[in-house]
C-alpha cells in the first residue's frame, strides 16, 4: 500500500492513532488491515514507514517501523502574495504552488481583488495543501497565511533579499530569466495581482518598499499562470 496519510501530531517512535478523514480514507475507502504497511508525513518535515495494528470506524493504530530522513524542499524559502481567483482556479493554484515548492502562500487584499479570502475559504485551501503534499510527496505543508494587504504584506517580509512584484506594461523591467534562476540560494517573496493588476497607489507602496517590477512577458496572465511562472523561475 503506496499511498500517503497526513498525521496532524509529531511523528515519534512507538505507536500512534490516525484519526478523522484520513483514517476513515485509510479504513474505509482503501480496506487497510492489520499488518499492511503504509507512509505518514506530519507536515512539519517528518516521514516515517508504518504497519497498521488495528482498524476501527474513525481511527487506526499504527506502529512507527522508521523514521525517514527525506527532504523535498527548495533550499531556501519562496512565499507568494497573489490575490486569489475565483472558484476553482484557486485549487488548480494551491496544487500546483505545493508541486513547485513554495513555502507560503499570503492571499492579498487588493484594490480590484474578486474574491474574498474567508475563514471559510481559507480553511479549503489548507485541506487542498495536504491533499497536495500527499499527492506529491512533500512533508513539509505549504502554509496558508492569513490575508493581508499589500502595505502589510511588504512590511511583513522587508528582510527578504529578493522581493519582486508582477506588473504588465512598460512601467516593470522585463523578466532577467536567466538572472532569476542563477540565484537559487536567495530568499524570494513576490507578489501577484488580481485581474487588472495592481493599482497605482499598490504600486507605489511597493516602490516604496524597494520591490523590484517585474513583467512576465508580452502577454496577459491570468492570476494562477503568473504565479506558477514566478514559482518556476526562482529556483
């Protein structure tokens, strides 16, 4: 049995419990049974090899064979600020960001933003997260951060070596691709706007906060495509 199960608690040696919607996923959906073998990551970097003692309605026991040293993440961390799609194209975002290795992933407020980043919506695209570490072997959860403005967004990451901000037009610098990639080892944040870019008052306030403009070529991007390209870019 290959695949991967999210446990919500540190994984250590000795026995633990799975429970909630991975354990009924485990149980009821795939027919685990004692002594099947299976993978756990917690998220927080750990992987470990596990054989199923017993399987109940809403939890399994399991017992940790050995942990795993694996590491899957960039070398140094990339957050994204993007101003959320709608529907969903906000899950297509969220797994593919997982995919490529992105630390975190801020929703913005912006000025000609669609869609609103609730409590509610922001409890989805954690789940997504999971759904896509387990897919794609991550053990360490891309982190939904909580939503913030531009001005706070900036003022948040102002130690980053490396901040970048999609715009299209003449105003932005042409995209250096080769410049970007021959620095893997910088620390980056970036930010995406919404359809329609950013503002010119948002704009100003990264300019103030020494962020570079960037364009990401001749043509329009919708707001997940920019994201992935600057994803895919910057190591």
């Amino acid at each position: 049995m290959s695949q991967r199960f999210f446990i919500s608690e540190s994984i250590e040696a000795g026995q633990l419990e799975l429970t909630g919607a991975e354990a009924r996923h485990l149980g009821r959906v795939m027919r685990a049974q004692p002594g099947d073998q299976v993978t756990l990551f917690d998220g927080q970097g750990c992987e470990a090899l596990a054989t199923i003692q017993q399987v109940d309605r809403d939890h399994v026991t399991l017992q940790v064979d050995e942990l795993l040293e694996v590491d899957r993440e960039r070398p140094v961390s990339l957050v994204l600020g993007v101003a959320l799609p709608r529907g969903d194209r906000q899950k297509w975002l969220v797994e593919k960001l997982v995919e490529l290795g992105v630390s975190s992933l801020v929703p913005l407020v912006t000025e000609r933003g669609v869609a609103q980043p609730t409590d509610k919506a922001l409890d989805r695209l954690r789940r997504m997260v999971i759904e896509a570490s387990k897919q794609c072997g991550r053990n360490r959860l891309m982190e939904i951060d909580m939503p913030r403005t531009l001005e706070d967004f900036c003022q948040a990451h102002a130690d980053f070596p490396r901040k970048l901000i999609a715009h299209p037009g003449e105003a932005a610098g042409g995209l250096d691709k080769q410049g970007l990639m021959l620095n893997p080892d910088e620390a980056t944040v970036a930010a995406v706007g919404p359809e329609g870019g950013f503002g010119d008052s948002e704009l100003d306030i990264a300019d103030r906060h020494g962020w570079q403009r960037i364009s990401l070529g001749p043509r329009i991007l919708r707001v997940e495509t920019a994201a992935l390209a600057l994803a895919g870019l910057t190591g």
